[in-house]
C-alpha cells in the first residue's frame, strides 16, 4: 500500500469519525433546540434499528451533500430530503434517507413517550436544525412551504 493511499483511509476514516460524532450532535440539538419539549430527550437503548439507521446515512452522507450542493435534493420542511429534479437516482436516495431519519424519529418519540405528537415535534424540530445547517446554495423549504436557496 503506498503513502498516499493509507492517508485517504486514514482521512477516510477521521471523516467518518467526525461524521457520526456531528450526528450525535445534531441529535442532541434537535432535542434541545424544540421548545415544545420540556427537557432534553435522548436514544434510551440503542437498537440494532438505529445503530443500522445511523449507519446507513454516514455511508450515504458525501454522496447526499453532493446532490444537495448540486440542487438536485432539498431538505423539506417536515424533516426529510426531497429529489427535486426527478432524477431517478437522487428518489432513490431520498427514499432511503428518509427511511433511516424515519426511524430514528420514531425511535426517539417511542423511547422518550412523547405521545401522538411527539412524531411531529422531531420532525419540524430536525427539519429547522437542517435549514440551519445548510450549506450555502443548498435548497431548504420554510415552514410556509416555499422553496429557496440557503
């Protein structure tokens, strides 16, 4: 293996390390950034479901801000990545992405009780920390509905 190699894997790796560490971060903002919750909610047990939901959007993370800088995915207002180009890989990838937030949503609202509309409260709760963590050029919908550039 050569000298340049082992330092791609080994950035590689800090990356990914830096990645989930900034997940769990994002998750810590989520709970605590939503004033309709009265204190800080967390993973009670972590499931082979979330520990796989994690997984799967650190592995999916570069190729998802690619599409996102390109204008091809947007973050929706409700929390979850929208294709809106119709372009037949970028649906792929969103439904996949919004199949792993999904869990972990429902996730956190199960394991900290939060009622029927826990669901909801994570939802718009990750949807403004996302709008907030745009890129610039990146596409975000408001919580009216409208489209536009970060």
């Amino acid at each position: 293996m050569n000298h340049c190699a082992t330092l791609n894997s080994k950035e590689d790796l800090i990356m990914k390390k830096i990645y989930a560490l900034g997940l769990a971060v994002s998750l810590v903002i989520l709970t605590a950034t939503s004033i309709c919750f009265a204190a800080n909610y967390d993973y009670k047990t972590m499931t082979p479901e979330i520990e796989q939901a994690l997984k799967n959007r650190q592995a999916r993370y570069h190729q998802l801000q690619s599409l996102k800088q390109e204008g091809v995915i947007g973050e929706d207002n409700r929390g979850y990545v929208t294709d809106l180009k119709n372009n037949a890989a970028a649906a792929t990838l969103a439904t996949d992405e919004n199949r792993d937030r999904r869990v972990l949503y429902e996730a956190l609202a199960e394991q900290n009780a939060l009622g029927s509309t826990g669901l909801l409260e994570i939802q718009r709760a990750f949807a403004e920390v996302q709008r907030e963590k745009a890129g610039p050029g990146d596409m975000v919908q408001s919580s009216s509905g409208d489209w536009q550039k970060k």
